[in-house]
C-alpha cells in the first residue's frame, strides 16, 4: 500500500497546474477576440463617417448645381470646409471630388489609413447630377 500512495504524491499539484495552464489559454483567447473586437468597432466607425461625408457632399452639390464645376479640384473654396471635415475626422483622411459636366456626374473618393494598418481604405461614390 505505501508504494501506490508514494507514486501518487504530487499528481494532484500536476493536474492543478495543468487547469491553470488551460484556463490563461482561454483567457489569452478572449482578450485576443476583444482586441480584434474593438479594432473592427473603429473601422465601421471610419466607415460610416466616410459614407456620411461623402454623402454630405454630394447633397451639397445637387443642392448648389448651378455651380456644379465651382467644387471640383482640392484648389475649390465651396468645396474647402468638407475636404478640412475629412481630414480632421478620419486618421490620416483625404478626400477628392472629380466633376464631369459633360456627362453630368461627381466622383467623391475618400480615403483614410489607421495608425495600425498597412494598406488605406477608400469609399468611392459616383452620382448623377441633373437639374
């Protein structure tokens, strides 16, 4: 009897040790999935500000048409204060606005980068503008 309790002696403290092993494993886990929670919450923020804006700005041209060519280029002033809204909203934010009068239509394309990522994003919206 004394040599089947003496090999036994620690097992206990292994199988303790080894609960504990596998429970920071599972705890590691869920902090990896609230970090990567979290970092896809910021992107959607980014995104729809993006759309928002975007949006913003197309509104603004269908409601001022008659000076539709007045908003192309970064030089334009109607234009200003929404390329200074997506650069102070957005990380790293730029926008652009192409305007083809001929076919009557606006590209808007803003972009902006995360801190944390390697590749910008972009949202590109194409519009009709018609009187």
């Amino acid at each position: 009897m004394l040599n089947i309790s003496k090999c036994q002696n620690g097992s206990i403290l292994l199988e303790a040790l080894i609960s504990i092993l596998i429970f920071a494993f599972g705890v590691l886990a869920l902090f990896g999935m609230q970090s990567v929670a979290i970092k896809n919450t910021s992107q959607v923020n980014y995104r729809a500000n993006a759309i928002y804006m975007a949006n913003q700005i197309t509104s603004q041209v269908q409601g001022d048409i008659n000076h539709l060519a007045d908003y192309s280029g970064a030089s334009s002033t109607k234009a200003a204060p929404w390329y200074a809204q997506v650069q102070s909203e957005l990380p790293n934010g730029s926008g652009q606005i192409d305007i083809d009068t001929v076919a009557s239509s606006m590209t808007v394309t803003v972009r902006w980068k995360a801190p944390d990522e390697l590749v910008p994003h972009q949202h590109k919206v194409l519009a009709y503008v018609a009187y």
